[in-house]
C-alpha cells in the first residue's frame, strides 16, 4: 500500500516538473521572439535614420524636401507640452489619489468612482481627443494652442496616475501611520511627511509609463487639430505648436523613400527625449527609496 501511495506521489511530482518546463521554455521562447522583433525594429531606426541624425536636423523646420526637413519646432513644441502636461496631471493625479485613499469614505459612490477611474485607463486615446475637442479646443475656445493639447494629454494619463498612486499610498504599512499619530502628528501632517515620501517610488513609476505615453501619442492631437508642419516656435502656452508624434506622422505617410528615413530620425529623437525624461524620473524614484 506504501509503494502504491509513493508511485502515486512520484507520478504526480513528475507531472508537476515535466509542465513546469513546458510553461518555463514557452514562456522563454516569448521573450525570446519579443527580443528578437525589438532588435530588429531598433536595427531598421537606427540603420535608416541615423544618417539624417546632423546639426542641421535640430535647427531645420518641416520641408518639402527631405535633405533640408528638421525637427526643431516639432523638439520644442513637445518640451511645451510636457511642461503642461506633467504639472497638471501629478498634481491632480496624485491630489486625487490622496483623497480617494485616505480621505474618502468605504461605501458604494466611492466604489463606483475608483472602478470608472480604472476603466478609464483603458479607454482609447481617441475618445480623449473628442473630449478635448469639445471642452478645450470649442468650448473654452483654446484653439489648437499648447494649453489645449497639454490638458487633453492630462486627461489621458490621469486615470494611470491616479490607480498607480493609490496602489503606492495603499502600500505604506499602517503601522507607519499609527506611529505618526502616535507622536501627536495630525492626518495632513502624517500624508505630507510619511505617506507620501513613503508613496513617491510607486508614484513615479506609474508617471514615468504615464507621461511616456503622452509624448508618443498622436490620435488626440490628431483630432484637436494640431498642425503637423510649422515654421516657428511657440513663444506660450496659447501659441500654435507641432509636437515630434505629429511631424513623424507627416514624414511616414508622405510616399518618397528618403522621407521614411527622416521619419526614422525623427523617432529615434523621440526615443532620445523618452530615455531623458525616463532617465530623471529614475534618478528621482532612486534617491527617494534610499532616503525611505
């Protein structure tokens, strides 16, 4: 009877590894493939668009021909944008986030509030771009401005920011904040000085995925009438502006071959811009989890 029940466990232990493994090299083989086309879709950027890569690109505007097209009030209007769009989305994202989590009380509004929040991270940036169109661009008669583009681009990414701070908040131990009122502390002043420093590193992580999003998005821009070729920069947020999304459209779809190199140049600055502002936001998530 002993040596029937240990076959029977052997079996099953046996049964358990040979799926382990199976699930183990399909999984390996995914991000092999993923990899692969990665590579590959680095290789045609970098070997079509490096060429275009000059001092003259970044201080050119948009061209009809694609030795004298630059990028350089595409490069400046999306700086703009950012300006915008990372003030405004942090502070309401996080703001939010604060009062859902430590404010709000536990019953069905709230619920409902936080399940929509989440669902709208999951609604097409187009849909966004036809909100802005109406409130911003129509309604507050912004026009096709920096301002206008920069509160559309906000309310795409807020619904990323907002889930991913309230899972950083919810994650800070309670004993953190029993301790803190414990030492006469106040809520705000518990929020202010604990939570949210404890929160910061999951608060940037979900704005670095947030506001890369944002810069590479072209739908709503699209639909709220950004130009995509101008021949000056924005001198405020109420000014027209292109962004590097739009320009690279521009390039790609044009049917001259050198165009589709130009484009390639174009993204590989905006991969460029994307790694900086990843890069900062790093440095800063880092700095806070050694400190906390």
């Amino acid at each position: 009877m002993r040596y029937v029940e240990h076959d029977t466990v052997v079996k099953r232990m046996t049964s358990r590894l040979t799926i382990n493994m199976v699930f183990k090299f399909f999984f390996l083989l995914t991000t092999l493939f993923a990899l692969l086309a990665l590579g590959i879709l680095f290789y045609r950027i970098i070997s079509q668009g490096a060429g275009y890569i000059t001092p003259e690109f970044f201080q050119n505007y948009g061209s009809r021909f694609p030795e004298k097209a630059g990028i350089k009030a595409a490069l400046v209007g999306s700086i703009w944008l950012m300006v915008v769009v990372a003030p405004v989305s942090l502070i309401l994202g996080v703001g939010t986030a604060i009062y859902l989590e430590e404010y709000a009380k536990k019953n069905r509004w709230n619920d409902f509030i936080r399940m929509n929040i989440s669902n709208l991270a999951g609604v097409p940036s187009v849909v966004f771009g036809l909100l802005g169109l109406t409130i911003f661009v129509r309604a507050l008669a912004l026009g096709n401005s920096v301002l206008a583009a920069g509160f559309t681009m906000s309310l795409l990414i807020l619904p990323v920011i907002i889930v991913a701070s309230q899972e950083a908040i919810r994650s800070v131990p309670s004993e953190v904040r029993e301790a803190s009122y414990g030492m006469g502390a106040t809520k705000w002043q518990t929020i202010i000085k604990i939570v949210l420093p404890s929160a910061i590193p999951g608060v940037l992580t979900g704005a670095i995925l947030a506001l890369s999003r944002a810069v590479g998005e072209t739908a709503p821009l699209v639909v709220i009438g950004v130009p995509v070729i101008i021949h000056f920069l924005p001198d405020g947020p109420l000014s027209q502006f292109t962004a590097l999304p739009m320009q690279i459209y521009e390039w790609a779809k044009r049917p001259q071959v050198d165009f589709q190199y130009v484009a390639a140049a174009g993204i590989l600055v905006l991969m460029i811009f994307l790694l900086f502002m990843n890069a900062i936001a790093v440095f800063i998530r880092n700095k806070f989890q050694k400190r906390y």
